[in-house]
C-alpha cells in the first residue's frame, strides 16, 4: 500500500468522525491501522492554529475532571451536644462526631487552662 499523505489523512479522518464508527471498524472499513488512524486524528488536531484573540487573553480549555460529583442533600437535623468547661469556654459537639477526634480537640483544649 502506498504511503497516504497529509491531506488523505485529513479526508479520512473527517469521513470517520461523520461515520459514527469505531476507529476499529472504520480502519478496517477503509484498509488501514485502528493505530494509523488514531495517530493522524491525534496529529491533525494538533496542528489546528489556536484562534487569534487579539487583544483579549486566550480562554483556556478546561478539561474534566475524572473524578465524579454526586449532588449531596442536606444533612439532616442533627441533635448534639453542648460542652461547658469551668472556664466558660462552650463547645457544640453534634452527634456522630469521630470521637478520637474530639477527644484530642478535649485534651488541647484542658491543657490550656
């Protein structure tokens, strides 16, 4: 098979993002590497000039974070706790707190009197 230039490439690789096929089966369609024509998607597109933006800052793309968002309700009303220690220092502690935790916000706290 004869070597396919850039401007082949170019075709092939707008006719494969209009097929709505893999790149697997759109290679095969066409005789050529799923490899071949991935490199020369990637590599066209990174050719593309950025738009000029005279006078004004470039906009950056923002790339999507891979971690997901889940959308949290509102906590429910929780009891909780009030501590006064002799000083008059209050503390609210609300229920299902890490008790370790606490327990070592209490002892800073105690040795501080």
């Amino acid at each position: 098979m004869e070597r396919a230039n850039r401007e082949t490439w170019s075709k092939r690789v707008e006719r494969w993002k209009a097929s709505g096929l893999t790149g697997k089966e759109f290679a095969a369609e066409i005789g050529v590497t799923p490899k071949a024509l991935a490199w020369w998607k990637w590599h066209l597109a990174k050719e593309q000039p950025a738009k000029a933006t005279w006078g004004r800052p470039r906009k950056r793309k923002t790339a999507l974070s891979p971690m997901t968002f889940i959308e949290m309700a509102p906590a429910a009303k929780m009891e909780a706790v009030e501590i006064v220690w002799p000083s008059g220092v209050r503390m609210l502690v609300p229920s299902g707190v890490d008790t370790s935790a606490l327990g070592r916000i209490i002892d800073v706290l105690e040795k501080r009197r």
